[in-house]
C-alpha cells in the first residue's frame, strides 16, 4: 500500500493492481541472498518489472528506496522493546533453564509416543465384539 502511494507521488504511470503484483517481486528478489540486504538486487528488478510500463529508471530506483526505508521504519519500531528494556539477551542462567525446559519438553514428548505405542499394542490386541454382544449392549440402552 505504502508503496503505491509513494509510486503515485513520484508520477510512475502505473495501474495500481500492477503495485499488488510487481511489488512483492521486487522486495522477494531483494532477500536472494546476493549481496548485503539485497543492495542492487531489489532496485535491479524494480527496473526491469517497470520498464515496460513506461517507468524510468530513476522512478523505479525511487520506488525502491521508498519499499527500503518504509521497511527500515517498521524494523526501527523493535527499538521501542529494547529502549524499555521489554528485551534483553538471555542470562547464563535463563539460558541454562531454556535448555532445561527444552529437555523436559523432549522427554514429555517421547513419553507420549511411548504412551500411544501401547495404546495402539493394547488395542490391537483386545478382541473385537461379536454381533452378540453389540447387540446386547444395544438392548440394554
């Protein structure tokens, strides 16, 4: 959305469900790992995906850098978590009860399995009812 509406202010002669489809390729194409950050990468499809739409380059290099910083900016709201200390690395000892918790967590699981396993054992070795016997079940109800 943002994008579009920095399009319109730099004139680009663009449909706007043409920003819907062409913007997401471009910010895709900027985490091919190529290069820092996509540098290059993300202004180099800008250009070809616009080019054809009558976009110059020095358009499509301004509706870049607009996707670029309008994504640093959403980035810089983190710093509210960390300037109010809601964020911090974790401690030796926090770190040492994560991985506590993380064992815990596993052995919880294979006990789990363990559990259905013989659930699955126990069930396949009770014998199944006959018609009788549903059937009395059935009349008893």
């Amino acid at each position: 959305m943002s994008a579009m509406f920095a399009g319109i202010a730099f004139g680009l002669p663009l449909h706007w469900a043409y920003y819907w489809v062409c913007v997401p390729v471009i910010v895709l194409a900027a985490a091919i790992p190529i290069s820092p950050q996509g540098a290059g990468v993300m202004e180099a499809f800008a250009v070809l995906l616009t080019r054809r739409q009558g976009v110059t380059v020095s358009q499509a290099f301004a509706l870049a850098m607009s996707i670029r910083i309008v994504q640093m900016l959403w980035n810089l709201t983190g710093v509210v978590f960390v300037i109010r200390g809601g964020y911090h690395a974790p401690s030796q000892k926090e770190a040492e009860e994560m991985e506590e918790d993380e064992e815990s967590n596993s052995t919880l699981q294979n006990s789990n399995a363990t559990l259905n396993a013989q659930l699955s054992t126990l069930n396949a070795q009770q014998p199944e009812r006959s018609d009788e016997t549903s059937v009395a079940v059935r009349d008893i109800s």
